[in-house]
C-alpha cells in the first residue's frame, strides 16, 4: 500500500472486501468518497473504500485529518453499523491496549461468539450487565488473573459439548452453565459422570433451549439417585 497504510483503523476482512456501497464501485456506478486520512497520509477511515477502488481503477476522494488515530476513528465510527464488536476489539487491540490484547487471545483461541466470550470472562450471566459501550469505547479492563479463570471455565463448558453437538456453543448454553460453575457444592466431573451414563436425547438433537430449560436438565441429571451432596441453585440465579 506504499505511503497509504493503515493507522489505527479498523481491519480488512479478505473474506468480504466490500458491503453495501462497495458493491456498486466494483459496478463502476458509485465513485468513493470520503477517505479520511491522517498528515501522514496513513488511513485512519475508509480502508475497505479504498481497497475497492483500488481493485476497480477508480479515484479515491479523501480528507486529511492531522493528529487523527485511533481515539478519533473509533469515536468517529462508535455508532457506525459498519463496524461490529470484533472491529473495536481488533482496533483496540492492535493500539497496544493490554486488555483487549489479552481478550483477543482468549477470543482467537476458542470457537465462541465473541459476546459469549465476554460472558465467559466476566464468569456469570450477563443480566443487560455487560456494556457494549464500554467495550466499543476501549474502556473494558480484563487483568492476567480474570482470563486465567475464564480458560478454565472455557475448558469445562467445551468438555460437555459431546453431549450436545449442535449448541454447546450458544449463549445460553454458556449461561447455564455458568450459573452452575458458580452454585455452591456443583462437582463438574459429576456432572459429567451423569451424562454419559445417562445421555440425554434432547441435548444431542436440539441446536439450543431456553437458559431455565437446561438447568433443569442439567439439575436432574445432577442430582439422579444422589442422597447426599445434592445441589440446589439460587432463587436469584
């Protein structure tokens, strides 16, 4: 890209170049406007515009913007239905913000959505208590010892998606389970005992259920013949 490299925007997707407007400048109907770049003529908004011109030979129509970076594009686009979550997390980590290189890591290193991830790394039901504008806004702190637990919840959760193949990556899947990761006495290996002497038909064939509908599943199962060390879950779960 010589002279015309990126600073502190958000990243290309190589598998869909162009949305939306893009598409018509690959029809060489619509020229691209408004590339915003910084004094050094470093991208700092507009990088799938440009690349679509770039690959459709026509001009490129930009304003420069001195001292802009990636505060500016990011309160720039913090609204834009352009950009989805994972573009704020990528852009904030790649500023160097520790907390969102650590979740990055967390992120790239499963196969969950990432707003389960978040779900995961905060260890309870969300409830509305996630902020999305804080994550946007680059606010979101995550220390060493919070993606540490959130491996080892991740780790349980994955161990039972044998028992359910087509949802154990759903959110409410997820959600269940945290709430019995955090119930008092719960005995993960048990549970996972009870599922494979006793598999559930419904686990296997559903793609997902009702956060409630899984807990009592999973309660049942639990506590199956068991006289002692029964759990039982909170009122307030």
């Amino acid at each position: 890209m010589g002279i015309f490299q990126a600073a502190g925007r958000k990243p290309v997707h190589q598998r869909s170049p162009c949305r939306g407007v893009n598409e018509l400048v690959y029809q060489r109907r619509l020229p691209v406007h408004h590339s915003v770049r910084n004094e050094n003529m470093q991208i700092i908004d507009g990088q799938h515009r440009f690349e679509a011109a770039k690959r459709s030979g026509l001009p490129v129509f930009f304003m420069v913007m001195p001292g802009w970076g990636i505060k500016e594009v990011t309160i720039l686009n913090v609204n834009s239905r352009n950009w989805t979550i994972v573009d704020f997390m990528e852009t904030h980590a790649k500023s160097g913000n520790p907390n969102y290189i650590r979740f990055k890591e967390f992120y790239d290193a499963h196969e969950f959505e990432i707003t389960v991830c978040q779900l995961i790394v905060a260890g309870k039901r969300s409830r509305g208590t996630v902020s999305f504008d804080k994550f946007r806004n680059g606010l979101m702190v995550v220390d060493e010892q919070q993606i540490t637990d959130a491996y080892l919840r991740a780790k349980k959760i994955m161990e039972l998606k044998q028992f359910h193949p087509h949802g154990w990556r759903s959110r409410n899947f997820v959600e269940a389970l945290l709430i019995l990761l955090n119930t008092k006495n719960y005995d993960h290996a048990h549970l996972f005992d009870k599922l494979t002497l006793y598999p559930e038909v419904l686990l296997v064939q559903a793609r997902s259920l009702r956060v409630e509908e899984y807990l009592k599943l999973f309660m049942d199962k639990y506590n199956f013949r068991r006289t002692k060390n029964r759990i039982e879950l909170s009122r307030r779960y």
